[in-house]
C-alpha cells in the first residue's frame, strides 16, 4: 500500500510554513504525499466523476463548466493518514487556538470550457468586516492532477484576509496586491483560509483537473453547507482523538445524495 507522508518537514519548516498562512493566507507544502497514493485516488476519483455526471443531483454546478463532488467514505478515500494526515495536523495544531473539527471532503473539478471565477471569499467575516478575523476555517487542497497553466490553477491573492473586501479588491484591481497563481503537482497539498480574496481559472485541457479540499474548522462553527457521513464500522475503528476531530453523521449504510453545496461565494 503507498505510504501517505514522503517528505519530513522540521520545526524550522513549520515555523515558516505558519508564518506563510498568518502573513500570506496560504502556504504549500511539497512532497507532503506519496504519488502513489495520489494516483490511486485519481484513479478511483475517475470512475466515480463519470458516474455521477449520469446521475440527477450527483454533482453541483459551480459556474460554466465547473462542479462540486462530495467524496464518499470509502476505500481509497477513506484513508486516515490523508484526513489526519500527522504533517497537516501537527500544522493545524500550530495554527488554531483551540480544538478544531473536520467538517469537508470533496473535490473541486473544473473541466475544458469552464472560464474564470468571480473574485470571491468562501466564507464572511465573523462578526464585522472591519474587525479581522482569525484564522477559524482553513482549507487543506491536494490535486489528483499536476496543475499548470492550462488546465485551471488557483489564484489567490496573498494578505487578503486581513482587510475588508473592498479595501482587498481595491488593491488587487490596482496591481497593488495581485491574483498569484499557484502551481502543485501530485503529492503537494496546500492551505489557505477561505477569508482571502481568489479565484478558479479557466480548464483549457482536455481532461478534468481534480482537487481535493478537506475543510477544517473552529469547534464552535456552524457549518450547514457541508456534511460528513461515515460507515459506523469505519468510525469505530478510528483512534479516539481522530473521531472527535471528526464531525460526522456516523451511519449504518451510505446512501446517495444529491449535492447541495452551491452558495459559495462571498
């Protein structure tokens, strides 16, 4: 079976990786997953995007060409050293204050013939957008795919997150501070706070361009738009901090569901 962490990352590493999201909104971490793995995700990944595209409600439309899937809780997704992975939780340790849960897994697909996002935030602020907010929700993001210019990267821009949206936009229409785009290939993973200002960009390849995003959050955060639903023998086998960093519907059975993950943009 691949191993999940290939690349070992000191204190130093982390202290800057930390540094990167406070400052910057984002952070990349290369190497943090075996190719092996990512590619029998993608793989998997596959065949379970051509089925849902033939079922109603199977993916949620974001924009021209662009869709939302929630992964199902089985093997090969269901892998506790990629949801818990010991690098992004030692690094989520560092970031949040106090104790965090796992409210999202689901991949975010662009395909040829989709086109640029609006500018937008994933979340709002949490009490006025002039008082800035901590980091409360993050979003860790690998790729199933080598993302390059022409198949959709993200683009975010860095320091965002600490100003209100109209001084953010402002100072990315200006040039002041631009739209960056970001460059992973399978293996590297990134995370980024949903407050920061960014946007998808157009598939111009001939294949979709798969990307994981498993969401983390603030024990206290309400978060409707998403959900987890876990086979009650896989949660049982799970350690118990791993449970309780999961919030979950722990089920007998799992059933299709149509997407309803729509509104996202802020």
């Amino acid at each position: 079976m691949p191993q999940a962490t290939t690349t070992a990352f000191s204190d130093t590493d982390m202290d800057r990786l930390v540094d990167d999201l406070n400052r910057d909104g984002i952070c990349v971490l290369r190497g943090v997953l075996d190719p092996a793995l990512v590619a029998e995700w993608r793989q998997a990944f596959e065949a379970l995007f051509q089925e849902r595209q033939t079922r109603p409600g199977g993916l949620a439309p974001r924009e021209q060409s662009r869709y939302y899937l929630t992964l199902p809780w089985v093997p090969p997704f269901a892998r506790e050293e990629v949801f818990a992975n010991p690098t992004i939780m030692a690094l989520l340790d560092r970031i949040f204050p106090q104790e965090y849960v796992m409210v999202q897994m689901g991949v975010d697909v662009p395909v040829k013939g989709s086109d640029y996002q609006e500018t937008h935030r994933d979340y709002r602020p949490l009490f006025t957008d002039n008082v800035v907010t901590p980091l409360y929700a993050l979003a860790v993001n690998f790729p199933l795919v080598e993302v390059t210019d022409e198949n959709g990267p993200l683009e975010h821009a860095r320091g965002t997150h600490v100003l209100t949206r109209d001084q953010a936009m402002a100072k990315v229409e200006s040039g002041e501070m631009p739209l960056e785009r970001f460059y992973m290939k399978p293996g590297d993973m990134s995370i980024r706070t949903p407050l920061a200002l960014h946007r998808g960009t157009p598939n111009r390849s001939d294949s979709p361009r798969p990307m994981v995003v498993m969401g983390y959050v603030m024990h206290w955060l309400h978060t409707p738009q998403v959900d987890l639903n876990v086979p009650r023998d896989l949660y049982e086998s799970l350690p118990e901090r791993t449970r309780k960093m999961l919030r979950c519907n722990v089920v007998d059975r799992l059933e299709e569901k149509a997407e309803t993950y729509v509104n996202f943009k802020f």
